[in-house]
C-alpha cells in the first residue's frame, strides 16, 4: 500500500512558473513507476509526465519543453517542475504510482490545484 500527498499548488500568472512535489509513504517508493496527472473541469483526467525506476521520462506534447519530472528516492518524492505555464495547464494535479509487480495496481494523492490566470 502506497499513500501519496501532494502539494505546491497555486495561483500564477501565465509565463510563471511552479514546483509540484509528491510525498510518498507506505511501500518501496523507489521501484514504482511514478507519474503526474491532471484533470480539468468537465475534462477526463490525462497524463502529464512518468518517470520509471530506471530514470526514464516521458510527457504529454503539450507539456514537452516546459515541465521536468524528477524523483528522489533517498526522500521518497516526485517532482514536477513547472515553466511558461499557459491557462489551458490549470487543472488539479494528481500524483501517481504504479506497481511494477503483479497486476498493475494504480495509488493516487488527493491532487493539488493549479490554477494559471491573469
């Protein structure tokens, strides 16, 4: 069992940039493919970043040249690092993790707004 918790969301200007972090607890953080969602209002949740044990990343295009996903296994946190954001990037950002072992098994945060407006 894996409990995650989000936070460094907030209000920023477009252009602005922000640092989501992601505190993990509860099992072996270091194995698990870990990634960042969001969810727009009247919108599906949808993939933003993932990065694997190994250090392999991969982004959504929208987000490909402006956000960076790291992770620190020694703290057992996710990062999302966060530049030029756009109005279309608010949403509620969720932390994910995913067992790398058995049946694939999904753990979410409780997410952590963004909200990008003038």
């Amino acid at each position: 069992q894996v409990q995650l918790v989000e936070s460094g969301g907030g209000l920023v200007q477009p252009g602005g940039s922000l640092r989501l972090s992601c505190a993990a607890s509860g099992s072996i953080f270091s194995i698990y493919t870990m990634g960042w969602y969001r969810q727009a209002p009247g919108k599906q949740r949808e993939l933003v970043a993932v990065i694997t044990s190994g250090g392999s990343t991969n982004y959504t295009d929208s987000v490909k040249g402006r956000f960076t996903i790291s992770r620190d296994n020694a703290k057992n946190t996710l990062l999302l690092q966060m530049l030029s954001l756009r109005p279309e990037d608010t949403a509620v950002y969720y932390c994910n993790a995913r067992r790398p072992y058995g049946r694939v098994r999904d753990y979410w945060g409780q997410g952590t707004q963004v909200t990008v407006s003038s």
